[in-house]
C-alpha cells in the first residue's frame, strides 16, 4: 500500500481501534458488574447453607449430650446441650433473615423451627427426669423413638432446604459463568477487528483472558476444598468424640462382664478405625487431583478376616440388616488392611443403606493370583441411567433415605481404593437379581 493511502487510512484504523478497545472496555466492565452482583447472591446462598450444617450439628450434639448423660449420668455431657440451647435461636434468627426475601422458604424455615424446639424440648424433658430422679421415665421417652423420629424430619427438611438452595446456587453461578461466556465471545469478536492492528496485541489479550479463567477456576477449586473439609470435620468428629469418650469411660470404670467387655472394646476399635477413615479421607479431599489414595500394602493380609471384622461392626452398628459372610479358601495377599476395610464397609453400608430391608450376602473367593469380593442385595435395582455414573463422586440415589446419608463419596472412595490396589470393580442391579458390587484384587503388588 502506498504512504499517502496509509496516512489516509490511519484516521479509519485509530477510529476502529478506538472503537475496539471501548467495546472491549464496556463488555468487561458489565461482565464484572454482572458478577459483581451475583456475589452476594452467592455468598447468601453460602451463608444459608452454613447454617443449616450448624443447625443440624448442634441438634446432633445436643442428641449425643442427652445420651452421654442417660447412659452415665455425668453433667460434664450437658455442655454440648447448653451450647445447643444458646446457638440454635440465634442461628435460625440468623437463617430467617438471610431468607427473608425469598417467601417460598419461610415456611421451611418455620417447619424446621418447630422440629427443632420439639427436639430440644424432648431432650431437655428427658435430661429434666434423669435429674429428678426419674430415669425409667427418661428411658421411656427415648424408647418411643419419637426423638429419632423428630430428628429424621429435621435431616430431611434440611435437605430438602439446601438442595434447594444448591439449585439457585447453581443457577447464579450458571448466570455468572453465560455472561463469563457471552463476554469472551465479544471480546473474541472485538480481538478480531484488533488483527487488522496486529497480531500480537491479539495473542496478549487471548493469553490474558486465559489466565483470568484458569484463576477463577483455581479459586473456585481452593474455596470447594476448604468447604468440603469444614463440613465434614464439623460433622463427624463431634459425634465420634462423644461415641470415644463414652467408650473409654466405661473402659476405665471396668467391673464389666466379659461379653460386655468385648463389646465395649469393639466400640473403641470401631472409633478408632472410623477415626482413621476421617483422616484419611480429608486427606483424599486435599490432594484429589495428586493422582488416587495413597495404599500401604502388607504381604500376609487375611481377607477373611478383615472382611470378618468389618461385618461384625456392622452387625453392631445395624442388628437389624441380615448379614451373611461366606469365605472360599484361604485367601491371602499383599494389600492395605485399613484400606481394604473401608473397601468392604463401603460396600456393605450401601447395601444395608439400599437394599430396602433385604438380606445382604457377602462373599469372599480365592481365585488363584487374585481375591474376589461380591456384595449383594436384593433391593430395587440401580436405575439404567445412573449405573455408568454410580462411582462417580458426589453420586446419590434418589429419595429421602439417601438424601440422609453422607455426601455420595462412598463408591468413589471404594473405586479408588481399588484401583490403588491394581484391581477393578464393577456393579451388576437388575429387577428379579437384584444389585451385586464385585471386586476383583490381585494377590500381590506388581
């Protein structure tokens, strides 16, 4: 191109340029204002959900205190219930103000208010008659249930108000992350008219608009984690401090008979396994992206017995699921006991969890340079469109009893436990069969 018509496009190319940069400007400025304003939305919605875990934590910890002190009669166990008795007002004050222009939760938060009084009254009535001196009476309350009943529907309205709030949580952030989109697509279009500019502020602003993304993906990362771990220390130490220190407490007193002996020392095992277990999967949480659990195999582990041991605490833990164990040969091997322990506990706690009441059968088989393991139950099969996702994280079934337990990290915990070991596993639900989880281990590490 001659000078004279460079000169004479060069006013055309400043005006494009200019141009260019301010509709680059404006379209960043109302991306940020628009996210901007979906952070307090967000961070309400964050907020809600914190305090219906410490809602559901203290009524917890004031259930725990009134069966630590019904069954040993220490005020020391009473702490927990007074704190309970102090925080809860103030808490859902706290969650009926975050809520107070949404109407459509205000009669969850008024039912969850009700259950919430009803369970503190039934705790503090039956703390009130042990005191009195009245402990048939006090244990004739809690043998109606009506407590575990109480605190059944507080889990579920709870629930059902943080799935809720997960859904608009999700939307905002779907909101947030379309105008993130609809922004780049301008700013990729206004890159474009920039070309004609040159090439190389083209490639600075695409590099840039990567970092900005990749750090908010780091960000929003960092903040799941934190999250993750605070919610689930919060909601297993506290009671498991309390099932530990009853549990030493009676070790200390002794005089007990011998079964009773065996079985307190089992409980004290059992805590400390669960206590590990907590560790280890806090552990898991931190370092999910650093490549699967770490295992310690040991030659000379007994699957037998490890899978022996797990099912008599669940025995325990569950007399009224049917639990059957078969063991095939001598079946030995160079695996993690612990690891392989919450394997199997994984597995079986499922299938009491969904079998609907049915029998759970546990096999355990030699089969040469490998351990097989089958969990089986005869409840309504896994649905056809789930079944490719069931070890997935954060995966649960549908309905009430599911949404009452855990976070849906079992099965993907169990999956990475194997896949540590060099195994597989595989799930098999059909209507007449029923559902059966198979493991396959080999023998030795390779």
């Amino acid at each position: 191109m001659k000078p004279e018509r460079r000169r004479a496009w060069a006013p055309w190319a400043a005006i494009l340029a200019a141009a260019t940069l301010l509709a680059l400007i404006v379209v960043n400025l109302m991306t940020i204002a628009g996210i901007n304003s979906a952070r307090p939305l967000i961070a309400d919605t964050r907020a809600v959900q914190a305090l219906l875990t410490r809602t559901r934590a203290s009524l917890v910890d004031a259930e725990t205190a009134q069966r630590g002190f019904l069954l040993l009669g220490d005020a020391a166990y009473l702490e927990p219930l007074e704190n309970a008795r102090r925080s809860l007002p103030a808490g859902l004050a706290e969650l009926r103000a975050l809520s107070a222009s949404d109407p459509s939760q205000e009669g969850r938060i008024a039912e969850l208010e009700a259950l919430a009084a009803a369970k503190m009254a039934e705790i503090r009535r039956t703390v009130d008659l042990f005191q009195g001196g009245q402990p048939g009476a006090a244990l004739a309350i809690v043998r109606t249930n009506r407590g575990k009943s109480l605190m059944d529907d507080v889990r579920q309205r709870i629930d059902d108000f943080r799935a809720d709030e997960d859904r608009r949580l999700q939307e905002r952030i779907s909101s947030a992350r379309h105008r993130l989109r609809t922004a780049m697509w301008i700013d990729a279009g206004a890159a474009l008219g920039l070309v004609l500019l040159g090439f190389m502020l083209y490639a600075i602003n695409r590099d840039i608009a990567r970092r900005e993304v990749l750090e908010a993906a780091l960000r929003e990362s960092a903040t799941f984690r934190e999250q993750f771990v605070g919610i689930l220390g919060h909601d297993l130490q506290n009671p498991l401090n309390a099932v530990s220190m009853a549990a030493d407490l009676l070790v200390r007193r002794g005089g007990l008979p011998d079964d009773q002996s065996a079985t307190v020392a089992r409980i004290v095992s059992s805590a400390a396994r669960m206590r590990r277990m907590v560790d280890q999967l806090l552990d898991l949480t931190r370092a999910r992206l650093a490549g699967g659990i770490p295992v310690e195999p040991r030659p000379g582990t007994d699957l037998a017995d490890v899978a022996g041991s797990v099912v008599e605490e669940l025995r325990i833990a569950h007399p009224e699921a049917q639990l059957t164990l078969e063991v095939s040969g001598h079946v030995s091997g160079e695996w993690d006991a612990d690891r392989i322990a919450q394997m199997v506990s994984n597995l079986v706690a499922n299938a009491i969890q969904h079998g609907a009441g049915s029998p759970v059968d546990v096999q355990v088989r030699n089969g040469g340079g490998s351990a097989t393991v089958e969990v089986h139950n005869g409840g309504s099969p896994i649905p056809p469109g789930v079944l490719p996702t069931i070890f997935d994280p954060f995966r649960r079934a549908q309905g009430a009893a599911a949404r009452a337990h855990g976070l849906g990290l079992g099965l993907f915990i169990t999956r990475e436990i194997v896949l540590a070991h060099g195994g597989t596993i595989d799930a098999v639900s059909s209507d007449p069969s029923g559902t059966t989880f198979r493991v396959t281990l080999p023998s030795r590490r390779s």
